[in-house]
C-alpha cells in the first residue's frame, strides 16, 4: 500500500549569518523537534505562495523575495514528505516583529539540535567548514586524509578543461564532498560529479553578470566578492557564502588594493552570509577574522 504523500514548504530565514529555528509541539509529526518555519502546501497554491503566507502567519514577517534552496523528498514509515526549500534573508527592521519562540542560532549549533531525519541534508548544506584551501594542486585534497571532513573545503582553482574533468572524475567520494570548483568547471562535469561537490564558486566578474533565478537549486553557492557592491549584490542574488578579498597584499594579486581589517569588517558586518576572508592570512588568523565579522578564512600559499 502507497503511504500518503505530503508537500510542505520551508523557510530558511538568514540574519547574520544565523538561522531561524524553532520547536516542534508533541502533537504535531515528528513532534519534540526543532523545526524551521513553514507548512503545508494548500490546494490552489504554488510553493514558493505557500512559504510567504506561513512565514506571514507563523513569523509575523512578510518577506516578497525568495530564493529556491532546494526540494528534499524523504520517506517516513508513516509518511512520504516533499520539502520544498526556500531561503531570504531578514531586514533589520522586521527583527523586532518575529513572534516567539522563534530564535537565531549560529550554523555551527545546528549539529547539536534535534531536527526530523529529512532536515539533515538542509542543515548539513547550511554548515561551511571555516576553512578553505586554495590551490591548483589537486593531490593536495587527496592526501589530506587526517582531516575532519568538516574541518576545511578545497577550492581547486585551475582552468576549466578536461585534464580537471578527468582529476576530479579520480577522487573518492569524501573528497568531493569538500571539493570547490568554478562554475565554468562545474558545467563541465557529469551530472554525478556535479550533484557531489561541495559548492560551486563565482568569480566577481561571474557574479556581476548574473541575474535572478540563474544559480544552480540544490546546491551551494560561493561568490568572490572585492567591494560592497559585488558582496550586496551576492546576497539579493541568493549566494550561500562569499569570499571576501584581499584583506592584505598578496605575491598572486600584488595589484590589488588590499582591505586591511577595518574596511574588511565594514563591509563584512552588513552580511547575513557567512563571509570568508582573503588574502595574506594564514590558518592562525581565524580568531581575529571572526573578530571582524568573518565567518571563515580562505588561503593560497599559507594554508
């Protein structure tokens, strides 16, 4: 006998680099949980209605622009559920009108909160490892054995051609899991290849080009920001992350004029992404990029 099946839509709501979380009732399925927002999908409505009017009701928000994050099917032993995944990121004006006991939580406590089984491909997706190594050297990634798996990603920067379709096509599978790529790259790749990798990456140029509803769904997303308005604009475009650079001069962009940390935290701090700093650091400086706003820290020569 087929189970019943059941649409929902979800809401990941984005406020500095937080998340919206909130907690499920005893009664309702998969109850004593934490939960984020959203419902059932009604008759008549499209997913992306459905999510307006239960972050209208259940928030106390009205958000117009979303992004589609991604659809989820899993199967219960009572139930089959679509989770149709959308996420927007919350003016500070409407802090004040969420209704409790909605609350913000940090990606990294996401692990340690008790989510339904079908939530773990969203929080697992909404978690960035604070590091990420860049290099045109893939047997880096590979050798890296006694790394934690969440413990940094890898940004293989190299020309999109098929010798790095056929180095990549060669990793085993919690290789790919922390592998980045550019988006020329990405394109490139078997449809196998793509769905494994951990994010795709944007050059600033990219990024600047690109319009509303042009990202790929269900995956992540990084953009390489240099200025307020590439980083402003990464964020109305629905990115999950930005890298941005460089913080100081660096031998492979000696050309470029650096951020130092005060700007770096300026513009940093109007982000409700999680934002990578680049440029002339190296793995000690973590603690004091967070201090200016970063979520992470990206490196060359020096990780």
């Amino acid at each position: 006998m087929s189970k019943p099946s059941i649409h929902v839509a979800i809401a990941l709501l984005l406020y500095r680099g937080k998340v919206l979380v909130g907690w499920r009732n005893a009664d309702q399925h998969q109850g004593n949980k934490y939960e984020f927002p959203g419902g059932k999908i009604e008759a008549g409505e499209t997913p992306v209605e459905a999510c307006r009017r239960e972050i209208f009701e259940e928030v106390g928000i009205g958000i117009q622009q979303w992004h589609a994050f991604d659809v989820i099917h899993h199967v219960y032993d009572d139930v089959e559920v679509f989770l149709h995944l959308f996420h927007a990121t919350v003016p500070e004006q409407y802090l004040h009108d969420i209704q409790k006991p909605w609350t913000w939580y940090g990606r990294d406590q996401l692990f340690a909160l008790n989510f339904p089984k079908a939530n773990q491909a969203i929080i697992q997706r909404l978690y960035w490892a604070h590091q990420i190594k860049i290099s045109d050297n893939l047997s880096a990634l590979s050798i890296e054995k006694s790394l934690d798996d969440n413990a940094q990603f890898f940004y293989f920067r190299t020309t999109a051609d098929q010798v790095a379709v056929t180095q990549i096509s060669q990793l085993a599978a919690n290789a790919l899991s922390r592998l980045i790529v550019n988006i020329e790259l990405w394109q490139q790749l078997p449809e196998h290849l793509q769905k494994s990798i951990a994010a795709v990456h944007y050059k600033q140029h990219q990024l600047m080009d690109l319009h509303i509803e042009q990202l790929p769904i269900g995956l992540r997303c990084i953009a390489a920001c240099h200025d307020l308005v590439s980083l402003q604009r990464a964020q109305t475009l629905g990115f999950d992350a930005v890298i941005l650079s460089p913080v100081f001069a660096t031998q492979t962009h000696p050309e470029a004029n650096a951020l130092g940390w005060e700007k770096f935290a300026e513009y940093a701090k109007t982000c409700d992404l999680p934002v990578f700093a680049l440029g002339g650091l190296s793995q000690a400086d973590l603690a004091i990029a967070q201090q200016h706003y970063a979520y992470g820290i990206a490196g060359i020569r020096n990780f």
